[in-house]
C-alpha cells in the first residue's frame, strides 16, 4: 500500500515536472512561433486603439526584426534592406491608414537547418478596413528567414512568393 | 460494429474530403461567367497524377499554404510564346480559340515565353484592366488538381 502510495507520488511529480519543462523551456519551434504571434499582435489594429497603444505597438515591431531586415516581393518598390527604426515608421505609417487591420499566419513549417536559423513557409493574410471605407483582404505565402542573435529569433529576410508572373 | 462503421466511414471521408477531393468555394470574378462568385466545386488532386495539364484546361492553382487556391485557364505550357492583341491570344503567334472567354477583353501583351516546366494561366473573365487581373506563368508543381465540373 505505501509502495503504491510512493509510486503514485512519483507519477505525479514526473506529471508536473513535464508540465513545467514544456511550459518554462519551450521548444525553439515554439520560441520561432510565438515571434509570429507577436508581429501579428502587433500589427493589428483595433478600432478603439489608443495614441499610446499605438506608440508602443510602432517601438515593439522593430524589435522583432535583425537590423537590417530584408524583403523580398514581386513589386521592386517594396523591395529592399530596411533599419529597425524604417520598419517601425513603415508600419506605423501603414497602420495609421486602416481603421481596422488584422494580420494572421497559418501552415506555419518550420524547418531548423542549424541551431541558429530558422527558415518558415506559411500562410499571411490581412484583412481590415481603410479609413477610407474600403476593406482589404490580402493573402500571400511568406518566406521568412529568422536568425537567432543574443538568444532572441529575429526576422531576418521576409520573401512574398511569386505564385503568378505576367 | 456500429462504432466501427461509424469510424470507418468518418476515416474515409477525412481522406478523401481533406486530401483527394477538397471542397472549395469560388471566391472573385476572374473565371466567370465559366465559374462564378460563390460558387461552391471540389477539387479533383488525382487529374494530372498520369497526365499533364493541356490549354484550355482549368486548374486549381496552389496560392498560399494548402487552402488558399487560383482557379485559372491553362493557354500556354513550358516553352510556347504566349501574347495578346486587342484583347485575342496568341500562342506561338497563332491565334487561339477561347469560347469559353464571353465578357469583352481588350488585352494588349507583349509576346514571353513560359519557361519549361511552367504553365501560362489566365481567368476567364477579361474584361478589367489587364492590371487588375492575376494571371501568369505558374510553376506545374502548384497546381494541385482540377474542378469536378
């Protein structure tokens, strides 16, 4: 009766020390993942978003990318090498055009060829409504490149895959 | 056995539902009036498991993940030069028949060729701007099957 007292007793501690281990040292997938939920969270936008929401918001999306950061699209204009400090004031420049703006990801792969690189192919799409009236709804396949630099994954090159060229 | 039935059946139609014949609604102007807005079809993955795709078939182009499709005509394949003149293509400088193309289209396009391995897809519907419309050379392995009907 005790053996099977100390033998649940261990089941349990084992239960939560998996608990714990998932929870405290997430995975670098995870790690890479939780990058996409957070350049989601803050790129989209609510119709009630305050001025200071909206400042930090600008300062916290820098953060996710290398510095620099490159992208690669189908439209040269977009195309190109950009300072933390441009893709803050890009995308604040490009939110404060949409009343409502909301950016998802979905079919994230992602594959770790070295310890430090993470490449994702996945799903983008955003939708909202301009301040003009007109709603959008873009869906685009990503490359993106993501390197870890002082123990953090940052975006490193952002690739639109060109599905159709005319 | 009832629960078994029941598993079995719901097995099948995940396979067959999610993986060989993928249910889809049309979303967009650019096939009709050969398919039009809202309309609901199935895509057919096994079509092109033992032959290529031809001109003039319709294909589920692979956009965006594996949920996001193109539905687009194939009017060029891999080494052909495809062009439009007043809104007529042409394809290796012969001019092509498209009765399936009834809205008025006013395309000019300069000739290109489809690199190999490609396939040149267009709508159906041509009466926007040349612009406004996406169309294309797309590689053969985006294109995931073809629409029931």
């Amino acid at each position: 009766m005790v053996n099977a007292r100390y033998l649940l007793m261990g089941v349990f501690i084992v239960i939560i020390g998996i608990i714990f281990a998932v929870a405290f040292f997430p995975s670098e997938e995870k790690k890479v993942k939780k990058r996409f939920r957070l350049l989601s969270e803050w790129v989209s936008k609510s119709p009630e978003e305050n001025a200071f929401t909206l400042l930090q918001k600008m300062k916290d999306i820098g953060t996710l990318f290398s510095d620099p950061c490159e992208l690669k699209a189908s439209d040269e204009s977009l195309s190109g090498s950009y300072t933390r400090q441009e893709i803050s004031a890009h995308a604040g420049s490009a939110r404060s055009q949409f009343s409502r703006l909301d950016l998802a990801f979905y079919d994230l792969h992602i594959a770790l060829p070295e310890k430090k690189i993470a490449k994702v192919t996945l799903t983008s799409r955003l939708t909202g409504k301009s301040i003009s009236g007109e709603q959008v709804d873009e869906i685009r396949e990503l490359e993106c490149l993501l390197k870890k630099i002082d123990n953090t994954w940052l975006f490193t090159q952002i690739e639109v895959v060109q599905v159709l060229k005319k | 056995m009832f629960l078994i039935r029941v598993f079995l059946v719901s097995l099948f139609a995940y396979v067959f539902f999610g993986y060989l014949c993928i249910p889809f609604i049309i979303q967009g102007i650019s096939m009709e009036p050969t398919y039009p807005n809202g309309g609901v079809n199935f895509c057919w993955r096994l079509r092109y498991l033992l032959s290529e795709p031809e001109r003039h078939d319709v294909v589920a182009v692979r956009f965006a993940g594996s949920r996001v499709m193109l539905l687009k005509r194939v009017v060029a394949r891999g080494g052909e030069r495809v062009e439009f003149r007043d809104g007529r293509l042409f394809v290796d400088g012969k001019e092509i028949e498209e009765p399936y193309v009834r809205l008025p289209c006013n395309w000019n396009l300069p000739s290109r060729r489809v690199e190999k391995d490609c396939v040149y897809v267009i709508g159906d519907n041509r009466s926007m701007p040349v612009e406004n419309h996406h169309f294309g050379q797309t590689s053969k392995r985006r294109i995931m099957g073809g629409p029931l009907w």
